[in-house]
C-alpha cells in the first residue's frame, strides 16, 4: 500500500499565483489555521492578497491534493512541504534572499502570536492567542528570523541593511513582548510538555511510516 501521507501532486502542476502563496504557508512546521494563513499572507503580498479568497483557496487545494485537514488545521504532506521550501528559496532573489527570509520568519511568528507587534492585521481568534504551543511555535520563527538577520548583514547589498536592521529590532521586540509569559514559573515546564509531546509525534509517524512501507514491500 502507498504511503498516502506523502502522496501529492507534483509541484509542477502549480500555477504561480498558487505556487506563490503555498510556497509561504511551508514555513509553517507544525500546519496553520485560516487565520494564520490570513495572517501571513496579508503581511507577504499586502494589497494585493485579498482575504475574502482564501477560504475558495485553501478548499481548492485541499481537493487536488496539496493541502491535507484536520480540524480547522492545514498540513502538507511532508514530501511536498520539502518541494516547497526549495521552491520558495528559488524564487527569491539572490540579493535579497536573506532579508525576504527574514521578514517571512518573522510574520509566521506574528501569525501565531499576534499581540506582540500590535498590529490590527488579521490573526488567531482572542481564545487562541494565548496558547502556549503557538507562543512556543512563535518564539522559534522570531529566533529562526534573527539568525537570518545576522547572515544577511554580511551577504546583502548596503542598500538593504535598514530593512534588515527594521526586522532585527521587530524580532527583539516581540521577544521582549514574549518574555512576559517567560515569568510565569510555569512556562517553561509548559514548553517541555511541548518540546516532548512533539518528539513523542514524530517517533509515532516514523513508527508508522516504516510499518506501511514494510506492508507495500511484502504486498
């Protein structure tokens, strides 16, 4: 039997416009919900991305194969979000790789905790923005978006260093903003019950995935 959870269209039978918006969503390690979506794509793409589409998009993709649910929850099989995050590398700039990297970590994070830069952009539901796994998912893209920060001052052009500069001191920012659920004595217990109960996830799924292929061998 195939392992259907890897199973999906090829990249190529994207177009642009799809291919540009879903190559933004991979960034998303643990899947997004609409809003997230919302959230990222409105800071990426600005005026010209307009929410009243999405949901039309997100049921689109999901039908052809691109996008699996659960919930209100979007996943990429894993092989495609691998496609995708090469892709999106692709498509980038080579002046301005870095720095685009850099803003799209650090909007998945405002995504996923969008009180930290106050921004009336469109978001988490109240009921979900003090989650600790989003705050925890959160603090991660805002780090991922500093160290990627520190290579683009030495391999971007001089023209570029104030963007640059701008998204370091937003990502400083939203830790500061963050390190207030960082004094609850709680919280840190909270992000080992995170950090375990994802490892435990991903041993399950290798667990099953060397189960289905042993299967499709001895079929």
């Amino acid at each position: 039997m195939p392992d259907t959870d890897n199973v999906s269209p090829p990249v190529s039978e994207l177009s642009y416009f799809d291919l540009s918006k879903l190559t933004r969503l991979a960034i998303f390690k643990h899947g997004f919900t609409f809003h997230t979506a919302d959230a990222l794509l409105s800071a990426s793409f600005g005026r010209y991305f307009k929410t009243e589409y999405l949901h039309g998009m997100l049921i689109a993709w999901r039908e052809k194969g691109f996008l699996r649910q659960a919930q209100d929850t979007y996943h990429f099989p894993k092989t495609l979000r691998d496609r995708l995050q090469q892709k999106l590398n692709e498509q980038l700039p080579k002046e301005t790789r870095f720095l685009k990297l850099a803003e799209l970590y650090y909007h998945a994070g405002c995504a996923l905790a969008p009180l930290v830069n106050g921004d009336d952009t469109p978001s988490l539901a109240m009921d979900r923005a003090f989650s600790p796994e989003n705050l925890f998912e959160a603090e991660q893209y805002f780090e991922q978006s500093v160290r990627i920060c520190r290579k683009a001052r030495n391999t971007s052009q001089k023209k570029y260093l104030g963007r640059i500069e701008k998204v370091n001191s937003e990502c400083q920012f939203a830790f500061n903003q963050l390190r207030r659920f960082e004094l609850d004595p709680n919280w840190n217990l909270v992000k080992n019950i995170i950090k375990a109960s994802r490892n435990i996830n991903a041993s399950i799924s290798r667990y099953y995935d060397s189960v289905k292929q042993h299967k499709e061998k001895m079929c």
